[in-house]
C-alpha cells in the first residue's frame, strides 16, 4: 500500500437523540466506544484514529475513554455539535490526512479485515481510474 496517511475518523458525541451516551454504554465490561477504538486499532492500512467529537457537556468520558490508548494512534477532534461535515474536514485537516475512513462509533461489530480490504481495493482503483469514494453498501 502507498504512504498515504490514511485515518479512521469516527464521529463521537453523547447527545444522542434517540439514546442518549449510547456510545458510553457497556457491552461486555467495556464502552461501545472502546470496542470500536480496539477495532479500529486492528485496521492494517491506517495510520491512526480521530475521534471527532464536539464541546458538549459530558464530552469528558470520550476524551477519558480514547486516552485509554496509545497517543500516537489515538486523537481526539472537537468541532462543530450541528455540522459533521465539518468536523470531518477540519479533523482531516488538522491531521493532514490524505484518506479518510468516515466509522461512526456505535458499531462494536465492525469488521477490520473489511475495512482494509476495502482500503487496498480503493487504493487500486485510485491508481487505474482515479477514484474519490468507496462503500459497500452501495449497488452498481
């Protein structure tokens, strides 16, 4: 794989509308959030996580929880509470990102073996065809 800086950044707040702090709830002993870090961790092709989160009240416990992991992997972004467009920019930004990995962080069951297939298929694409964007829940 080239020596893009490629980045997770997951989006990450506790104002949940529908459950509040759910990614500060516990499956197994352990946050949602954590989970997801640990997974994220096992991602070959990344340089690194941002957790793009806000300045909302109670923001403490994920800054608490990413400092849980090493600080050369693990960053934290706080930007805009309304525009998560936003956040994602100027995180990528900060971090002089070249490919962004956009996770949210309530999903524990991520799978790292995908995502760097993912990222060695868009990789490849990028070289013959010039791609911007990849997913995989898209149809052709």
């Amino acid at each position: 794989m080239d020596k893009n800086k490629i980045y997770i950044i997951m989006q990450a707040r506790v104002s949940s509308v529908r459950l509040p702090a759910k990614i500060l709830k516990h499956i197994c002993g352990k946050s949602i959030l954590e989970h997801d870090i640990e997974r994220c961790l096992r991602i070959r092709c990344s340089s690194g996580i941002i957790i793009a989160t806000t300045h909302e009240p109670g923001v403490q416990e994920i800054i608490k929880i990413a400092g849980k992991f090493p600080s050369e992997k693990v960053f934290v972004y706080h930007g805009s509470m309304d525009d998560v467009l936003e956040r994602y920019y100027c995180a990528a930004r900060q971090y002089h990102v070249d490919i962004i990995v956009r996770l949210t962080s309530d999903n524990p069951l991520l799978d790292p073996m995908l995502v760097d297939l993912m990222l060695e298929r868009f990789m490849e694409l990028d070289k013959t065809r010039g791609v911007d964007y990849l997913a995989n829940n898209l149809i052709p």
